[in-house]
C-alpha cells in the first residue's frame, strides 16, 4: 500500500505561459479507488504523469508513505507505481502480447522463471488469455487497452494510474473490468487512481471523486458526487429515438454478401447490408467484433468478402482519390490522423481540400472557439491534451465535407461539456448540408439528440436495433 501525497505542485510546459498545475495540493489514500475527472485539457494526464515520475518534478512535491518518488531507485520505481496511458499503442514496445508481458517484466528484473507464470496470471485476471499470441497492432482499440491493463497487473506495483482506460471497451467490458480493478484495491491493497471524462458505472466502486479544474484539485462532497454521477445514470444512455429502416429511405452504401475476417477469424458472416443516406447510424458491439475493420473495408483500407457499392457504384471500380472525397473516416486515433505539425497547419490543408464553402474562415475561428481551441493556432498538434486532439480532428474532417462521413469513437477523450458541444455541432453540420454520419462509439452518453439508426454487431452478424424497453 501506498498514500500519494501532492503538496503546491506547480507544473508548466516549456514554450507556455500559464501553468496546466498551479500550486495544486491533494491526497490519494492508500488502498483506496479515487476517480479523477474534469475538462479536457485541464491537466489529469499531466498530473499522472508526474505522479509517474514521466516528468521533471522539481523538489519533493509529490510523495508516496512521505518519500518523494525521487528518492525511489529508478530500478525500483515501477513496482512503487506504473501508469496506463490514454493510447496503449504508445507504450507498447514488441510485436505480440506475449512479448510486451516478458519485456515490461524483465525490465522489473522478474525472475525468469517466474515471467511465465506472472503473465500467464494477468492475462487470466483480465479475461483476455486468448490474445496471448496475437500480434499488438493487429488487435482492436479496446483489445489494446485489455492488453495494457493486463501489463500494469502483471507489474504488481503498489499505485497504479489509470488514463482513461475505457475509452475504446464495451459496456459489459467495462463493467466487468472496473469490478476487476476494485478487486486490485480489496484483496490486493493496491492503490488505484483513475481519470476518467465518462462517469458511468463508478457510483458503487470509487471511494473519491476529485475534480481538476483551473490547475486546482478539489475532493468533491457526497452530494456534489452524486449530482456529478446522475448526469451518467442509465436513463441518460438510452436511444430513445432511434427507428428501424424503412423502404423510404435512400441507401447509399450497399454491401452484397459482404463479410469480414482476420485470419482465420470470421469477423463478419456474409451478408447483404445497407446504410442510409442524410441518417446519422451508430454502430455497437463487443470490444474485437470487426466494427473498425467494416470501417476500413467501406473505405478501401481493407480487405473483406463480397461486394460494396456506393451509389450504386462497386466502389473498386471508383478511382481511389475521387473515392476518398466522397466516403472519408476519421480514425480512432487522432494522432494517426495528422499531418501537419501546428494547429494552423492542419486546419489549412483541410480548408484547402474540403468540399464545401460553407466553412469559411468567420464560421471556423466560431467552431474553434466553441470547441475551446481559439488561439492555438501555433501549438503543437501533438503538445494537445487528447481531448483536444479529438476535437482538432472531428473539426478538420468536417471541414473536408465528403458526402459520408465514418466517425470512430469521436467521443473518446472528450468531457461531458465537450461532447454536448460536439453534438451540437454535428447535428448543425449534418443538417444545413444534408451529410450522412455513421459513428461507432461506446460512450452513449448524450448520442440520443443525434441517431437516427442504430446497427448492432454481434454474434457475426449486423442488425438494425429498435428502442430498446
């Protein structure tokens, strides 16, 4: 066990004015589940990663049992505390989970003879012992966050920090893991601390609530929890609006007895299925199921079973850069998205190849200031918080206007204040110029303004969803 202790931690970016932390103060019991949420870009991967020791912390600001994590050999450090960052692919070294288990290991000098046995453990407890084998950059977003829990487990360290890390997993997933992670806090003694944006699922487990918000932390009361946590009670995740298809609607990607695999997986079990023109569908399923790799199949990125039309069109007899102006996606990783290297930069080569007049400059700088991204314009892409990133890119991607847009998990990073903003923004868009949306996405919370169509993938097979009782 180990109490954190944070005392007038001040923290500033190079080449930035104003400190993300400014003389912040706080505790993190021992033993104890503490949740930590608050804006994007407010400074929780910051303040984790400082906890980590991932930063220049000058002085004895923060402390575990009262000994800064300074003192601490580096050798040591990861069984004292070990952080699981918002993108597992980042942190991952080798080609398979096998291998990344025995790396991160060996660097904690585990007996060999005990790597195994340990591995073999963490994969067990987090349900995920049929990946063992598989390579990393072939699993799915959220099969990639298993993995990266199942390494911090493995690591046994007494503090473990967690970076949103449900951002990509299924609601029955989540559940199931944030059970696990209580399990680390009462059987094992670990102290855990999480951010999070989502708040669904936690009123039971977490012991605190902190919120980090104008470099301040502040341990909020039981009433001030429990009006955070009703914002993200089921009712508020339901789609109450949501219609099957009907034969008046307009299809404008048709797949005939389309069918995905991966190896020697079947993804996706042949079938016939449309998606509907000027309609915002949401697509669902488990964490692995084969929703990004459909996505990259009706783009051209991938390879599947069958035939895809657009408009009636095979779309392998379109040419590909006509193609890619009409159908676009924007990928579950921003970072894998940008091609610039400041905020201004990427905005203008996405204004210099949109579709569309309709985002002139006047209407940009308002979405952006909207979106609380004004006056960045020569930041760093890669110096925003995730959250930012997210939003940076659902902007520009709107900005090149295709007909179709595939958008997934453009929620993932984003505060509550965000996503009602993002929303706003993609039902104004979506209506004034007639564009068709389809989104997968595990976060529900405030998607029922917007859907229209809801297409479940489970058990290999898609299909149309009605409200649900």
């Amino acid at each position: 066990m180990a109490t954190v202790t944070v005392q007038s931690l001040t923290y500033t970016y190079p080449k930035q004015d104003q400190p993300v932390l400014n003389h912040l103060s706080g505790t993190f019991p021992a033993g104890k589940f503490s949740l930590l949420t608050g804006v994007s870009g407010g400074g929780k991967s910051t303040l984790l990663k400082l906890i980590a020791g991932l930063l220049p912390n000058a002085g004895d600001t923060i402390t575990f049992d009262g000994h800064p994590l300074s003192s601490v050999a580096p050798t040591q450090r990861a069984a004292t505390v070990a952080m699981l960052f918002q993108e597992p692919s980042t942190q991952f070294t080798m080609d398979t989970v096998q291998n990344e288990l025995r790396f991160a290991l060996e660097n904690q000098q585990v007996p060999a003879e005990q790597i195994a046995q340990r591995s073999d453990a963490a994969l067990s407890f987090v349900g995920i012992s049929d990946l063992k084998f598989r390579k990393l950059m072939q699993l799915s977003g959220g099969e990639q966050q298993k993995v990266a829990l199942a390494i911090i487990v493995a690591m046994n360290s007494d503090v473990i920090l967690l970076d949103e890390p449900f951002a990509s997993i299924d609601p029955p997933t989540r559940l199931a893991l944030l059970e696990k992670l209580v399990a680390l806090c009462t059987d094992r003694g670990k102290t855990i601390v999480l951010a999070d944006h989502d708040l669904s699922g936690y009123q039971q487990w977490v012991d605190h609530l902190a919120v980090l918000a104008d470099g301040q932390l502040n341990l909020l009361s039981a009433t001030e929890t429990q009006q955070r946590f009703a914002a993200f009670t089921p009712q508020r995740l339901r789609l109450s609006h949501v219609q099957l298809p009907t034969e008046q609607l307009t299809t404008c990607l048709h797949g005939t007895q389309l069918g995905l695999a991966h190896g020697d997986r079947q993804l996706l079990t042949p079938q016939d299925l449309r998606f509907y023109a000027h309609r915002t569908t949401l697509i669902t399923g488990p964490n692995g199921s084969g929703k990004s790799t459909l996505f990259k199949a009706l783009v051209r990125l991938g390879h599947y079973q069958g035939h895809i039309a657009y408009r009636d069109t095979d779309i392998k007899k379109l040419r590909k850069r006509h193609y890619a102006r009409q159908v676009g996606l924007m990928f579950q990783s921003a970072t894998a998205q940008f091609l610039n290297v400041t905020v201004a930069e990427e905005l203008a080569l996405s204004q210099k190849y949109g579709n569309s007049t309709y985002f002139t400059s006047t209407r940009v700088q308002a979405l952006l200031r909207d979106l609380n991204l004004d006056g960045r314009d020569d930041q760093v892409l890669y110096s925003l918080s995730s959250g930012q990133q997210k939003k940076l890119q659902l902007l520009c991607m709107l900005m090149m206007t295709p007909e179709v847009l595939l958008l997934d998990e453009p929620l993932k990073g984003l505060d509550y204040a965000s996503i009602q903003t993002v929303m706003t923004i993609l039902t104004t868009v979506q209506r004034e110029l007639d564009l068709t949306l389809i989104l997968i996405s595990h976060q529900l919370s405030g998607l029922d303004g917007l859907v229209d169509l809801h297409l479940q993938l489970a058990d290999q097979h898609l299909t149309y969803q009605g409200v649900s009782a």
